[in-house]
C-alpha cells in the first residue's frame, strides 16, 4: 500500500512538471528585507541585495513548484556600513564559510489571484536547515507593455535568529537586551518566464510625446518638432542638392 501512495505521488509530480514553465525573479523589481526589534522601542531595517529565484507554474497558473531563493548574505545591507560588516561576520551570517541562504519549497501549492497563500518549506542558513513558513497574497498576473506576462507576490514569515546558531546580543542596564530574536521577513516578488524577463533598459525609455516626435522625425514622417526644447533639433536639416 505504501508502495503504491508513493508511486502516485512520484507520478503526479511528474504530470505537474511535465506541464509547467519555470519562471525566476525579476530583482529590480523584488525585494528580500528584514526587520528586528532594538533597544526594545525601534527597530533596525535591512535587506538582502543580491539574489535570485525560481519557480514553476503549471499551465493552469494555479499550481506552484520547485520554489528555490538563494540570497547572498555578503550583500546584506541596513545603512549602516560598520553594522553590515558586523552582520557578515562570525557573530552573524559568517559569509565567508556559507554564502548563501536559501529558501526551498516542493509545492505543489495552489494559488488564486486576491487570495491568500500559504509556502510552507525549509530555510538554510550558516549551515542550518529549519522550516519556514511564508504567508501572503498572490496578487495576480499583468502584462506588461512590452507584451510579457508577470506575476506578483507578497510574502512575509519569521524566524528565531538562535536556531541557526546567532546568538550575539548585549545585555542592557535596565533589563532586557539590545536586539530581539525574531526576525522578521518580507519578500516582494515580481517573476517572468525564466530567460525572457523584459530587458531593463526598456524601463529607462519612457513613451512621452517627444521621444515618439524625435524618432518620427527621424524616420521623416514629421518635418519639425513640436515638443523640443532645444533649438538645434527643432526642425529637420533640409537636404542639399
């Protein structure tokens, strides 16, 4: 009996993967943050810079799979010079001997565009593997004006700094310690298909009226311009003879 229910569950992620894209992260429009108490009355704020991610969506686009983040920890950033060198230190993430922190997750999940999601999969940090669970939304799919599909995500979690073995602290005089020993996590996720993301220099030329005058004149469909601020190019050199 045991042999067949694993037989079925091999086969159906199987059927899953056999009819499904892989999508990955678009990082200029994705953020990996973090936040954890300090002093016990602010907080200190950071985010990890450098990463990257993948998935697969069945052809429905309501099953996720194969979710993968790998985040570099040496790119980990709060403002603070002096306090990123100390978070990727021994005392911290100890960068130098584990990279990277990565976030897996098997799935299959279902997912609805408005409705609430629920990730549950395996954090590995400083060596350490421990389950996390990510809550949010998945927002939906756009296109984008460039004709590409993209797909949004909000998600968050939280984790006991402690398990993965940091446990750096000061202790302060009137009771109680310098930073909390939760973190807690957020993640913004825009993907597109993997390896057909829309280039980014396309963000970087917007459609204005005078980009659309210039390359018109250019092409000789117009003879001057109507939104030009510089003499120069105001009107189109006539051709000599």
């Amino acid at each position: 009996m045991k042999i067949k229910l694993c037989l079925f569950v091999l086969f159906s992620l199987l059927s899953i993967n056999a009819h499904s894209k892989d999508y990955e992260l678009i990082k200029e429009h994705s953020k990996i943050a973090f936040d954890v108490d300090y002093m016990l009355m602010t907080k200190v704020e950071g985010q990890i810079k450098n990463f990257t991610g993948t998935f697969s969506l069945n052809n429905n686009e309501n099953d996720l799979t194969n979710i993968k983040i790998v985040a570099l920890a040496e790119s980990v950033d709060t403002n603070d010079g002096k306090r990123d060198f100390h978070l990727r230190g021994h005392e911290f993430f100890l960068s130098a001997t584990y990279p990277n922190i990565i976030f897996e997750s098997p799935g299959p999940i279902k997912i609805e565009p408005g409705k609430k999601l629920v990730i549950g999969g395996y954090l590995t940090m400083r060596g350490v593997k421990r389950p996390l669970i990510l809550e949010g939304f998945y927002k939906g799919k756009l296109k984008d004006p460039w004709g590409k599909d993209n797909f949004f995500f909000t998600l968050s979690g939280e984790l006991d700094r402690k398990t993965y073995g940091i446990s750096w602290n000061k202790a302060m005089d009137n009771g109680g310690y310098l930073i909390g020993d939760t973190v807690r996590i957020s993640l913004t996720v825009q993907a597109q298909v993997l390896g057909e993301k829309t280039p980014f220099s396309t963000h970087m030329v917007p459609t204005t009226k005078g980009i659309v005058e210039r390359d018109q004149l250019n092409r000789g469909q117009i003879k001057k311009l109507s939104t030009s601020t510089d003499p120069k190019d105001r009107e189109r050199p006539k051709k000599t003879k």
